[in-house]
C-alpha cells in the first residue's frame, strides 16, 4: 500500500478503471495535456491518448451534454467542471437529461457518466472557486450525490460511482487534494454509493459531516475527549443523496445529541435535511435542538476572510458544549 | 501592413430544385428510387393525416397538448430518408412524421400526448431518442453521440432536429462548436418554420440566413427550400455521405412555415396574418410533390384517393389501439421505478408510504372554474 | 374592489409598476405580441411600447444576463422564465452575478430585477413545465425567493419585488392562475418581502404551506375541524427566502404538532429548512415528529400520473391525523 | 430552383497598421494627438511593469494569484482609449492595464488579489463593472447595459473584454445575438491570445478566425493585428463611432498572445513550447510602439528611460499604500453586510452568533504537508 494524496488516489482510480474499461473517457477543460489545473488527470493523456482523454473547448453544458449524448450511445464519460462554481452552467443538462433518460426512455437508454467537480474553500482562490454547494444536486431527483473526505474513499467511491449505471456527480473537496495522505491499496477497491460510515465510536454525541469539514469535525472529536472527556460518535456521510440516514439516525438514538458540520450556506443546506430525518426517526431519542455549524447565508468571502466563514473545529466544539449543556 | 478581406473559405449556398408549381430544375434533381419517392409521398401523407387526428383529439379532450406538424412534413421526411437504420436520430418536439418514419408508433405517440410515460419507451434497435423539449438541449447530445459513433470506428451518422428559435439558445452554439472541434459525424437539421411561439423568424437573430451561422463553426452550411422534399433530401444525402466518410459535422437550414398552431394551447391570430398563412399554403410540400409524382407517372389521382382511404383507416386503427391501451394502463402507478437501475432505500420506503395511501390516490382537484384555451400551458 | 384571477391580479401589478415608474421594463419569451403563454402580460406591450415590453429572442440565461446588465444601469427589469423547468439555464447568471453584484463592487451596483416564472404541476403540461425546484434558488446567498398563493397577495408581493433594490425569483403557481378569484383592491397595496400570514387560527395543529398547496392545506384543516373538530393553525410562507420563522415556529409552540406541505421533492426540499427551524427555536414544545407531506423524491410524472404525485388533501389530512395521534 | 451562392452582404477584415519592424502604412495610421499616443505609451508601460510587480509579489507570497497581462497591452488599451469617461467598461479578469487606464486604483486591485473585499469597491463615477470570473457571462452585462444606453437616449457606449475562449461559451453567443437583435451600442472586444489556459486557439474551434463568428449575429466583425496598438485604436474607434451613431454592436478580434503564464498557478510549460513564445515576443506591442514614436520624434531613449524609472518610483508608492491599508484593513470582519440593501433578519442573527465567535475567529488549519504551485485553484 502507497502513502497517496487524494489526487494521487483520484488519478489511481482514474487509470485503473480506464484500463479495466476501454469505454471509460475523460473529458474537460484542461483535463488533458495540461493533466488538470490541479493535476488530477495527470499522465492520462499519455497512456491513454486523445481520444479517451479530451481536451474540450470552454463551454461547461457543452462539456455536460456532450458527455450525456456519449453515455446514451454505450461510452462511460468521467468528465471534469473545472470548479463546482462553474458547473451552475450545466445544471439544466443534468436535470432535464442526465437525471431523465432512463425514465423518460423507459429505460432503453441511460446516462452512465460521472461529473467531477473540485468544491470548496480554504485554499486562497478567487471568487466562484470556494463554493460549497451540493444541495442543488441532492435535491435534482435522478441525480446521485457523492462526497469523498479522505484519498482513501476518494478513490473507492470514484470508482463505484464510474461503474454505476447511473449519473453521478462527485465533488471533490479541494482543499484536501493535497493537505494530507493515507495508504491506499494498490488492489481494486469500491465504496458502495448510498452508504455512510462510522468513522469514531462514541455515547455522548453525535457529529455529523462529509468532505472538507471531516478534517475540523475529528479535530473537534479529539478536543472534546482530551478537554472534556466526552466521546463522540463521528459519521461521515460520503453519500449526500441518496442519503443513508441508517447510521446516523440510530446513533442519535444512542447519543440524543447531535451536531452537524458542512460548509454550505445554511438556510435550505444540506444539515436541514439530516435534522428532517433525525426528526422523523429518532424523534423520541433527542434530548437536546441539533447544532448546525455551517457556512453562514452569504457568498463565501474572498480569502482574507474566508476562514471567518468556514466551520472550524472550535466552532464545533462550542456548539458540542452547548449541545452538552443543554 | 494591410486592410484587406479575409477569405473565409467557404459559401452558403442556398437550394431548390421543385418549385410550387411543379417545375423541377433537372440538373439538380436527386436519382431517387420510385419506391422510395413513393413512401415519402405516403409518410407525408400520413404525417399531415395523423397530425390533424391529433388535432381534433386534443380539441376533444382525449389528448394533451402536442406540437403539430403540419406544413414541414417535407423537411423532416426528406432528411430522415437518408437515414440507415443503424443511424441515430435526436429529436425536438416537432418531428412526429420523422419518428415514425424511423419506426416509432403512432399509438405511442398518442400514448405520450395523453400523459402516459409508457408512450416515451423506446424499443430496443430503434435508434431515436425520446422527443427532447427543453429547445436546444438536444444538439449537444447528437455532438455526443457523434463522438461515441467515431470513437467505436461505426458508419453510422446521427441527425438532430431544432427549429429557428433553438439557435438563439447557447446550447445549440456549443453543440456546433463541439461537433466541429471533434469533428462529428452529426447532422444539424433546423426547421426553419419562420415563428418561435410568436417570435417572428426575423426577430429571433439579426443575421440574414440561420444556414449562415455554420460559418461560425467552420462547417458546411446550407439553405434550402424546406417545403421541396427533393432538395432537403439532396441537402441531406450530402452532409450524410459527409458525415459517413469522416468529414464531420453539416448544418443544413430547411427554410419552411409552420402552418398551424405552435402547440394547441397557442392562437396565432394573435401575432401573425391569415395572409402570411395562406401565402405559405401555396408553398405546401405535399400538393408540389403529388404534381411532381403525377408528371413522373408515379401517382394518379385514384391513387392518392386509395392512399388516403388506407392511411384514414389505419389512423381509425392505431387510434383504437390507443383507447384501448389507455384502458388497460389508467390506474396503473408509475413513478417509482425507472429513475435509477436500482430503487434505492429512500425511494422504496416513499413507494411504501405512497402505496399505503393508494385509496385516494386517485384524487383530482375540482376543475378551475373558467377554463381557457391558454389555460393550458405551451408546447 | 374587482374579483380577479391570479393572471388579471398579476397582470395589474405589472400595468400599475409601468406607470408609476418608467424604468420598469418587461422581457421575455413571448411576453409582447402574445401577452404572454398564460397571458400574464397581456395588454402591456400595446399600452408601453415595444421598447418596454420586450418580446426577446430564445434564451434563458440571455434573458437574465441581459436584464442584469439592464439593472446595473438602472432599469427595473421584470423577466419572465417562460416555465420554471428552463430557468436552470440561468442558473449561473443569477448565482454568480445578480445576486453578488452589489457586494462585489462595495454596493457601487446593484440589481433590483425580478424573474417570474411559473411552476408547479396540475395543470396536464407537458414534461418539464410541472417542477417546483424553489429550493435552488432559496439556498443561494443574494437571491430572495417569493411564492403567492392567492390573486390579491401575488399582486401585493410582485409590487415589493419590483420595487425591491434585490434580485427577486418569483415563482407563479400556475394551477392557481384561473384556478379562483379573489378581491384586489384597485389601488396600491403591498406585502413586505420575508413575512409570512397565519391564514387560519388553531391551537391543535400547525400546518405550514405556500404557493398551489395552500389550497388542498386549506382543504384539510376544514376537513380537520368538520370531521375530527381540530382547530388547525395554517401558515402561509409567501416569501421562501429569507424564510421568516417567527410565525411558524410561535405557532408550534402553541400547538406542539406541524405538518409541513409542498409539491417540491422532499429530500433537500424546503420543507426541511422548516423542520430545522423548528427544531432550532421550538425544540421543547414539539410533541411529535414533523411530517413532510410533499412531492416524491422523483420526477413529476406525465399528467396522467401527476397526482399520483402532488401532495392532496387527504394525504395532508392523514398525516395530521397520525401527528394527532403520536 | 437553382443552387446559388447567398450574398451574405458582409465581409471579414484583417486590420495591421504598425507591423514588429515598426514600419507603417500611412494611408491607414490613425489619427491621434500626440498626447494620446504618449499617454498610451505610458499606460501600456505602467501596466507590463505593474504586472511584473504583481508577479514577484504573488511569488513572494504577498499576493493570491492572478492573471497577468504582458504581451496584450495594445489589444485592451488600444480599445479603451476609444472610449469617454461616461462609457461603460465590462471586463473579464485580464484586463488589468484598461481597468487602471478607465480610472482603476492600482492599489485596489492589489488588495482585490491579495483576498480583500474591499479592493472591488468601484468609486461613484467611475462606469467599470468589476472584473468577471466565469468566462463569457460579463457579454451579456454588457448587451444589458447596451440596451439600458438606448433606452435612456443616452450617447454612451458599453465596451466589454473576453478571450478566445469565451468564444465557445454559450452567453458569448447569446449576448452577441441580443446585442445585434436589439441593436445596442456594446462594441465585443475579443483578445485572442492564442490560448484558454492550455487549449490552443486552433482546438477552441474549428472557425478560421474568430472574426467570423460576428456573421452569425448580422453584425460587423473585423480582425486586427492586437499587438498594433495603432490597429486595435482604428478598428475600436470606428466601432465606438457606429455604435455612438445608433448603429449597433461590432465584434473585434485582437490577435495578441499571452507572453506569461495564464494565472500564477499554471505552467506553460507543460502545453507549450520556449520557440512559440520567442516568437510572439518579437512581435512585442510596446517595443514596435516606441520605434513608431521615436520615428515621429515624440519620444527618445532617455526620455523612455525617465519614464520608466518614474513608473518603478509610482509602483514602490502604490505597493508601499497597499501594504498599509492591508494592515488596516487586517482582522476586519466583511461578510454579512452588502450582500442586500438591508441585512434581512436571519442574516442579523448569524451575524451575532458569528460575533459571539469571535475569539477563534482568524483560526487558521495547519499548512498543508506539500504545497506545490498546482495546489492554488486556477485563474
Ligand atoms: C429552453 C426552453 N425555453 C422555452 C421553452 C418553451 N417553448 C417551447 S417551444 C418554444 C418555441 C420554439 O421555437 P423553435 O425553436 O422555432 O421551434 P418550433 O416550435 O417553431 O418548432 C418555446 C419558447 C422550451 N420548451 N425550452
Ligand atoms: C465558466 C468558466 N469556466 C471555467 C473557468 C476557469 N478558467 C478561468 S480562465 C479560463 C480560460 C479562459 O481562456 P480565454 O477565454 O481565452 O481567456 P484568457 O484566460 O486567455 O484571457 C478558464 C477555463 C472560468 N473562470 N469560468
Ligand atoms: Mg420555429
Ligand atoms: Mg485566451
């Protein structure tokens, strides 16, 4: 097993399904001699030429609907929105076609494509490149909803959701493309799509998350066992929808008190629904209002002041506490 | 250091080769098969019959909303007839003769305009995709397709369907570009029928022709008399062998009228003359290609009779097909299913909790109090 | 006071709006000669001139670009979305610069447009022209997201969106559009933005809705108190976004008990955000869970199915009826 | 019914006025004042030297990153200075040297890249949008704004910037056709510079110039040498004229070439060769300028010397201004004010829970292990 840094592991998952399926292809902005404004797609165009890995003109529904006419006619198209900010502009191709075509078909075509797109802040960019904006496609029915947190699962969950009959779009949390590694085995390995993971056992709270923020949420975890001795029970959802709210929802049953971490904005986010479902199944068990520690209802600030809005782990933990005390 | 003009390399040419009357310019005339030019002859037919079934359906209240056809049955039949089976064919929501030609059935069709989703089932080695509504959006996914057809190193072509209107969207300006940067073997047909909805044509884009917008991309573009099946398909035979020898992508504009309604919840008294209607009646595609036929001694005015007794009682037949299949389907849940290859979890557990509930499933709001034709919404 | 439709109540708003101010301008699809495919517009282009009643060549995102260029420079444009179904094609204009151009240039500009769009099912449409997707919009810092539900409020709340100095999406539900008539007042009468109504009082139950459902919501709390004597308190949101939650969440402490209802998908839905709230600022009054009566997590379907789909008011009154019974 | 070429009733232009030798075409140099011409000069000057400030404060890591604009100081200031002060500005994110040129502190674009809100701030007067990221919107702000000008009677212009390719985005396509539908006075400045990160213009689209793409829309399109900054001045100014006289939109493609990287995050390198660079760089637009000037004795060798070294000393003021207001402006808290006229209550109430914070506030996460030059997000 390699020590991997998520693009690594991304870049790994990349070129093993393309050389186990001769129909995968890559395509994008950049994604191709360049190998990516953040390298992921490096070294593809070497090994695997222009033809499955393709450098497009700047046209983001382009880029979308083209991949949608190629996975309707048996191609499985990985391609790539240059930044999450960017992909608003291929929404009404996902939501009218990708998300569509096997229904409104009755199931003679479907759209095996996977969209990636890099989400996120906290690594000094510029304004559209920092969002955080998943709910959109969560709430696209016939979409699928994929948000890997470690190279690890990056690389497992990209290579379920390249296999799957179905779209998917996967953001990528680009702030942890290279902020830390993990062994990652050279050998196939796939992580359901829909399934979430106890990633710390614990009885007095539950901490709900995904992506970027499993980094603050576990530092947040660790403050409160050393400060507070209190354990929490860490949940990172991987899947945003569809969501499995199996493993959450009876953790709360165990815990009764829960606090949930994403970078989006807050109102109509991604945390609302885990609170509708804690609700609806774990009504009983919850001792105490759920905590959503999120990005505020604005637009991201530019860098100076992106960390003003990004959850940190003290953050989590005062709502934890207060979560506690309550 | 010069001002001078740049030679773009390339014409738009503009085609017609049968005019209203009949009259045929003989060196442009396409060597087409009797059988062939016969079965266009009867497809049009069919399609301008069936069209105004439709019609009189909906005015009935037994059918939804739909788009009718009429006055662009050659454009669209004479570019499908170039068409192999193997090919690909990417509608819009205006080419119910072209889809039938390519083996859809009408009864589905029927189906679909009365709300069934089984009427937008697609059976396996028929090469359309489902009627696309969202305008524009389909383009890119015949550039798709395209790419998928060279990278497995097929003959086959792809053909896609819009209207004048459609060139306004963005989508339609990527597809075009996409098709030409990779060099697609896609056919770009634009009925041209003069009116999005109300939009006049001329309103629409500033440019003097639609066919001239190929020029943007670099790829062969063409105008034609759209009401002229002989010179669609002449248009269309070229940007097909084209496409099939690996020149790429053609956009081919078929100048034609939309001689009835937008959609049946339209009334284009509002935004256009009886004039301008009954000028284009003069141009219609089917009475210029009957007097084409005739001359050639391939049609008799018996025939056409027979032709159209057949097609009235074959439209008597599909129609009673379809009530009978409504029939069998009303009630029937579909919803559910169909979304993902899989039902995934949440989706059985809301099929659960709807199932639970099916007595009243079948409830309908009393009806709104005053209907009105424009109630309804487009398309 | 005239009884009108939503169309004539809506229509007025626009035909007071030009008078009163000059610099309010129509575009759209369809919305000069035609009057609009609802006739919404109706009458407008032969009062104003085509110079002010912009029928617009086909294209969404050209549409509310366009109008964002307008609005910088001091028009009050009011665009039309001809279907809810294709605004997501301007879904990248309205993200990333109507709803960001006043802070990004330090207020130096900003974008006081209105985009109407219809939405909502019933009405035997076509694919595409039944979805009810406010949840996008609501979820996007710098966009304010407003539905009516009767003729005199749609008329009152389109003035303040007009005449607010912020992008304003405002969804029209299109089975209400000749559905019933209402009293509207000949002369001005608006209702702030952010404001939500206690329609009906009651202190057994909470029912919170907007938009098309209100109707079957009202529907079922008369049902409730005929058939099981339940005084229903009703809540009709009006403005989505910024949702206000004072009304509703004083009512749940009141009555312990809501059922929330709309005909948008239920996952990441709106419905969601109401349930955090309430969780938020009611958690100790809640005597049972919240349930969600709403569309399904799937595509509308065809019409023939489409209330199959649409939340009734017997689902609603049932949904009450457990929540009673919890 | 024949087959006959269509007189499309326009043609594409290339424009070259000062060739790399410095040599001129008299019959096409424009005429100018003396004044303008040195301070073009002098702008195009400030804004190379600027941009090599900002590059080695960006690679010190005083500064985000950014997009640099040598090599393309005759293709934006050629355009602007066609333009009044009560015109309006749309740039993209390139456009640096117009920016100041129309009344742009060069500190706040420092502070705008160096992540502070308040470098964006746009001074009352001053008719510049903000810079626009996504590649291709800010066209139809542009078309909008056009419109906005007509309506109000006004004898302004809109002059908005963007690449090749922004060409292949759907919003290039429909702002150019709004603005020609609706006849505003936007004049489309396309700086083609040979590249879209690492797409070469040629895989952008397969049109042979980007010239062209203006048939499409009806409108006049014209192709000029953008490194001749007297060129880019004549094609703009008759542009600016026609659209001034109610005329309408033109489309403008500068043929220029980005000499640096495309944001401090990329490397050239790895898609394009030393030689292709060498060879734009003798087609320099500032050098062949001054030989122009020094050829009309409006400026020597010293004097180009003096005025260089008193652009370093207004840079070393401007950097020295930037640092200080960094410091003041350090810790403020910008983010819940702004976004509407009046903080909506939701937003009052994150506010104070975000003030209740406030200790932990400038919490920053550990670096991470291997930062690498690709790490930071693109533009
Ligand atoms: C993206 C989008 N916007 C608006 C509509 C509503 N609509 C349906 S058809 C139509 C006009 C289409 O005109 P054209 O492209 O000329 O095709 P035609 O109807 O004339 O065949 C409009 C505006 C739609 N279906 N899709
Ligand atoms: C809609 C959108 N997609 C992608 C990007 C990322 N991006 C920034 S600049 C750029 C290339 C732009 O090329 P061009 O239009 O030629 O302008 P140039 O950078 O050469 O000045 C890309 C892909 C973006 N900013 N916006
Ligand atoms: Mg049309
Ligand atoms: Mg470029």
């Amino acid at each position: 097993m390699a020590k991997l840094t998520m693009v690594q592991a991304i870049n790994l998952a990349l070129h093993q399904e393309m050389e186990k399926d001769e129909d995968v292809v890559v395509l994008g902005e950049d994604v191709g001699v360049d190998g990516g404004v953040f390298r992921v797609t490096d070294g593809l165009i070497d090994k695997f030429g222009e033809e499955r890995v393709m450098d497009t003109p700047l046209a983001e529904s382009g880029i979308t609907g083209f991949s949608i006419g190629m996975a309707i006619y048996g191609l499985k198209p990985v391609c790539e929105m240059q930044f999450s900010g960017f992909g608003y502009m291929a929404m009404h191709q996902l939501e009218a076609h990708a998300a569509r075509m096997r229904a409104r078909s009755g199931g003679r075509f479907h759209v095996p494509m996977v969209i990636r797109m890099p989400y996120g802040g906290g690594v000094k960019a510029l304004e559209h490149h920092s969002e955080s904006r998943e709910a959109y496609w969560a709430h696209t029915p016939g979409l699928k909803m994929v948000i890997p947190s470690t190279p690890r699962n990056a690389r497992a969950l990209l290579v379920s959701a390249i296999r799957d009959p179905d779209p998917v779009v996967f953001y990528e949390p680009k702030s942890s493309y290279r902020a830390f590694r993990e062994e990652v085995p050279e050998g196939e390995e796939t992580i359901p799509i829909g399934q979430s993971e106890i990633v710390r056992e614990g009885e007095d709270l539950t901490l709900i998350s995904y992506g970027a923020m499993m980094r603050p949420t576990l530092e947040a975890a660790e403050i409160l066992e050393e400060e507070d001795g209190v354990q929490c029970e860490v949940i990172d959802l991987m899947t945003i929808s569809p969501i499995d709210d199996s493993k959450f929802t009876e953790s709360a049953k165990k815990t009764g008190r829960v606090v949930l971490v994403h970078e989006a904005p807050r109102s109509f986010g991604p945390g609302a629904e885990i609170i509708a479902r804690l609700v609806e199944k774990s009504f009983l068990y919850l001792e105490a209002p759920i905590r959503r520690v999120t990005g505020y209802d604005v637009v991201i600030p530019l860098f100076q002041r992106e960390f003003d809005y990004l959850p940190s782990a003290e953050r989590i933990v005062r709502a934890a506490r207060e979560t506690l005390d309550f | 250091m010069p001002r001078e003009k740049i030679d773009l390399e390339q014409d738009i040419e503009y085609l017609s080769i049968l005019n209203e009357k009949g009259e045929i310019d003989e060196d442009l005339e396409p060597d087409m098969k009797d059988d062939l030019l016969l079965d266009l002859h009867r497809a049009m037919l069919f399609g301008r019959r069936f069209d105004e079934r439709m019609l009189n359906l909906q005015r009935g209240g037994k059918m939804g909303t739909f788009a009718p056809i009429k006055g662009q049955e050659a454009a669209q039949l004479g570019a499908v007839a170039c068409l192999q089976d193997e090919d690909w064919l990417v509608p819009s929501f205006r080419e119910t003769a072209a889809e039938i030609w390519r083996g859809k059935r009408p009864e589905n069709i029927l189906l679909a305009y009365a709300g069934f989703s089984e009427g937008g089932v697609i059976p396996k080695g028929i090469n359309n995709l489902p009627a696309a509504i969202p305008v524009g959006t389909q383009t890119l996914h015949a550039a798709g397709i395209g790419y998928g057809i060279k990278f497995k190193g097929k003959k086959q072509v792809v053909m896609t369907f819009f209207g004048d209107g459609a060139t306004s969207e963005g989508d339609f300006h990527e597809a075009l570009n996409f098709a030409g940067v990779f060099n697609t073997p896609t056919i770009f047909v634009c009925q041209n029928n003069q009116w999005a909805i109300s939009i006049n044509r001329a309103h629409q884009t500033r440019s003097k022709t639609l066919a001239q917008k190929a020029i943007a991309y670099g790829i062969p573009g063409i105008q034609v008399d759209g009401n002229d099946v002989l010179a669609v398909y002449a248009a269309a035979k070229e940007a097909v062998e084209r496409a099939r020898n690996g020149e790429g992508p053609t956009f081919i504009e078929c100048v034609t009228y939309r001689m009835s309604v937008h959609t049946t919840a339209d009334d284009p008294k509002r935004y256009r003359s009886d004039e301008e209607v009954e000028k284009w009646e003069k141009r219609d595609p089917i009475s210029r290609f009957q007097k084409y036929l005739k001359k050639k001694d391939l049609l008799s005015d018996e025939e056409i009779e027979e032709i159209e007794s057949e097609i009235k009682e074959e439209i008597k037949k599909i129609v009673k097909g379809w009530e009978k299949k409504k029939k069998e389907l009303e009630g029937r849940v579909d919803m559910f299913e169909g979304t993902f290859a899989e039902l995934p979890a949440y989706l059985v557990e809301q099929k659960e909790e709807f199932e639970s509930e099916l007595p009243e499933k079948t409830e309908k709001p009393e009806e709104p109090e005053e209907p009105e034709a424009d109630e309804e919404s487009e398309e």
